[in-house]
C-alpha cells in the first residue's frame, strides 16, 4: 500500500464493448484468467453504468468527468506526466503518444520504455491504456483475430458449441459464429493485460500504481451496444490498490456513472445518461435516469425507428435476423431478441419504465400503468432538471427544443407540460415552469 504522503501513478486500461463478459462476472465458458485476478486483488464493482452506448463519447465521459455535452472531447491536465496508448481517441492534450493498433500484440509495445523512463527520472504518471480487441472490425463476423500482429497469438480453441447465448439475444448459427471469435478477442485482451500488469510488476512499479480496468460500453451485439438498456451501458469496472492489498476482491453495489471512474470523487445516488451514438448517421436521441430500483427512458425522437449501427447492421447476425422467416405467415413465430420482441427494440414508446430488479431484461414497461404513476411523473422530473443544470440541448415540448425558445419565453410564451404536439388536441396541454429561460442570460435554468 502506497505511503499516505506518496503521490499515486495511474494506470487506466480501458476496453472496447466489454459490458460484463467477463469470467469474474459470471461469464463461464470465457477465460480472462489476468482480468480475473484483478478482480480477486482488488475491488469489483458491480453498479457501474456508461454515460452514453458509443465508444468514443464513453471514453471522452472516463478522462474529463463530464457528460458527452459538457466535455467537447477535451482533457483536463491534472500535473502529472501524462500518456496516452494506442486506442483511445479522447485522451489527454498533452500526450506521448506510443504507436500500435491497441489490439494484444501492440499491448506492450512502448510501454517497457515508458515504465523504464518512469523508474529512472521518478516520474508519476497517468497511464491510458486503450484495449480495442473485442471491437468488431470490418470482416462480417471478425474481431480482429486474423490481423497480421495478432494471428500467431495463441487463445483458447473455442467452438460454437462452447458459447453461451447472452439473455438479451437469441440463439442462431450466425451468431454463435460471432461469439466465437469475440470470446477469442476477450481472451487475447486478457493477455495484453497480463504483459501490462507484469511490466509494472518487472519493475516494481505496481507498489505504488492505482490499476483501474473499465469497460466503455456494452458487448458489440443486438439488443445491447447502442442501447441504453442494462446490456448496452452496464459496465466492468475493476480497481486495485497499489500493491494489491486493499479490498481484496470485494464486490461494491453502488450505483456508480462512468463520469466518476477517473476524475469525480462524487457518488452518485442517481445516474443520468444521454444516449448519442454517432448521431449523424445513427440519430435517435434519447435520455435515461435510474435510482437503485427504477430505470426510466425519456424517448425524444421515439417516432423514428431505432437506428442500426453499420457495424452492427453489417455482421452475420444481423443478417440471420433480417433473412428469417416473416412473423405474418401462419405457424411462424415472432422474431425474438432474447425476450424483446424484435418490433419492440425497432419501434419504441416515448417512455419507459422498467424494475431491473424484478425484471432484469427490461421488457416489461411500467409506464402508463396506473399503480406506478406516481413513480412515473417522480421519474420524469429528474432527467430534464438534469438537462437544465448541465446545459443539454436535449428538453423538449412538444417536439420543439426548449432552448431554442429562449427569446419567446421572455416575451412571455408558456411551456407546454407535454413532450409531443398532440394534432388532434392542439390546445389541451397544461404549462409547467420547469428549463424556462432566465431574463439575464441566454441559459436554460
């Protein structure tokens, strides 16, 4: 354990479309034996939700602190010798870049001379560390497993028959393939973590370096990336003590945003989410707030189809789902994603609510029933006062956005208590006083 007057290194080893499929998690048939033995030395959380279903827009929440728009893809420099590897796109300005393409091979390429420079001059470091193997690459069904740097390392022989079927999808030929190739990725991740960990150990670095190991988002499947259900935001997070000696493979249950991993010291006793995945080609705006009971959806664009990413759209699986046979014949049933119905992840309401407790897969909605109306309107305060404090061009009435009203409602124009237009009931709409605009600046309040 570092002395209380010794100042800390960092090392930040982030993953790409992790989720929680790890072994340390309950993943079975996946061997991850160095992440793993991260978790047995140290603290594994099991509350920890991304601030948003993208990659970059995740990783950018990690380094600063803030939500994807308050953060401008920007760093904060904090006084220590920053670093940033291979895979990430968001780190700090000020950077020693180390060439590789994050994926195992590459895991130790730079680092020795970097810890080496560390040792000698007594540096401390903050250590960024992208690890991109379990990202899909441009093959139908490929996780970078036969790359050039990586095809001579040797990973588990999985098979189709080994995978397991996550609960938020369904089983098919085409996707078992994808499975494995991603449980392979999974595994030669875990060795890149291993060279890591045990050139800071070489050198005696880890006496005194803070690990922290975090997934982005969730796995790179249907039903979880991109989404803002369990599947897609629920994260691995990791960290150990330097010298390991500290909370020794405790399980933390608090609920916990990514925006606090590095730079917040705060704990959040409610976790507010945008989703914004590269918005342009995949727009569907839309925000979430949970307590540690109940998740509720605020749907802003819920009238558009939900949005499939292209790397996503373009695998086998998909595919498997696009070509099976249509629900609309007889004897022919309804095309499932675990236990979403298909046209429920495509189309959905403008809200939802949902009791991950009693319903972990988050299908059946709570909202617009009457007993939990009242949990409902409580719900609904929360992501736009939110919305409001952090200055998110996201609240809206009647499908219009509140800040760009800011000259009317000075003028005197009441906001509509409603997040649609209703043409066919134009007038009945209550007014609410919630992200009107200030008369002494230009800012929703």
């Amino acid at each position: 354990m570092a002395a209380a007057t010794e100042r800390r290194n960092v090392l930040l080893m982030v993953a790409d479309d992790l989720g929680l499929m790890l072994g340390c998690y309950g993943l079975g048939p996946i061997r991850t034996p160095s992440v793993d033995q991260l978790a047995v030395q140290g603290t594994r959380f099991t509350d920890i939700f991304t601030s948003t279903a993208s990659c970059s827009g995740s990783r950018s929440t990690i380094h600063t602190g803030l939500h994807t728009h308050q953060n401008g893809q920007s760093s904060i420099r904090s006084g220590t010798r920053p670093a940033s590897s291979a895979r990430s796109t968001s780190g700090p300005a000020r950077c020693n870049r180390v060439s590789g393409t994050g994926r195992a091979s590459a895991a130790t390429c730079g680092r020795t001379r970097f810890f080496d420079k560390a040792t000698e001059t007594g540096w401390t470091f903050q250590l960024t560390v992208g690890l991109r193997d379990a990202h899909r690459d441009e093959t139908r069904e490929g996780f970078g497993n036969d790359e050039d740097d990586v095809r001579d390392i040797s990973v588990p022989d999985y098979t189709a028959a080994d995978v397991e079927i996550p609960p938020f999808t369904s089983s098919m030929p085409e996707l078992r393939t994808e499975i494995v190739e991603y449980y392979m990725s999974m595994s030669r991740m875990d060795l890149g973590v291993r060279l890591i960990i045990g050139e800071l150990a070489k050198r005696g670095l880890d006496r005194n370096t803070l690990v922290i190991f975090v997934s982005d988002i969730g796995s790179p499947f249907l039903n979880s990336e991109t989404t803002l259900y369990d599947a897609g935001v629920r994260l691995t997070l990791l960290v150990r003590q330097p010298g390991g000696k500290s909370g020794v493979g405790t399980p933390f249950l608090r609920v916990l945003g990514d925006s606090d991993v590095l730079l917040s010291e705060t704990w959040t006793q409610h976790a507010f989410s945008p989703h914004t995945f590269h918005q342009i080609q995949n727009y569907w705006p839309t925000r979430f707030r949970r307590n540690h009971r109940y998740k509720y959806h605020q749907n802003i664009a819920w009238r558009l189809n939900f949005p499939f990413v292209s790397e996503l759209y373009g695998g086998l699986s998909c595919e498997g789902i696009r070509n099976a046979a249509p629900t609309d014949q007889p004897d022919t049933p309804e095309m499932m994603l675990g236990w979403r119905r298909l046209q429920n992840y495509v189309y959905c309401g403008p809200e939802e609510l949902f009791d991950p407790e009693d319903d972990p897969e988050e299908v059946d909605n709570l909202a617009g029933k009457p007993e939990f109306e009242a949990l409902l309107r409580e719900m609904q305060a929360g992501p736009e006062d939110w919305q409001c404090e952090t200055d998110d061009p996201w609240p809206f009435r009647e499908g219009v956005s509140v800040m760009t009203t800011h000259a009317a409602q000075k003028l005197g124009m009441r906001l509509p208590d409603r997040f649609d237009f209703d043409p066919k009931n134009p007038g009945r709409s209550t007014v609410t006083a919630a992200c009107r605009a200030t008369d002494n600046n230009d800012k929703v309040t």
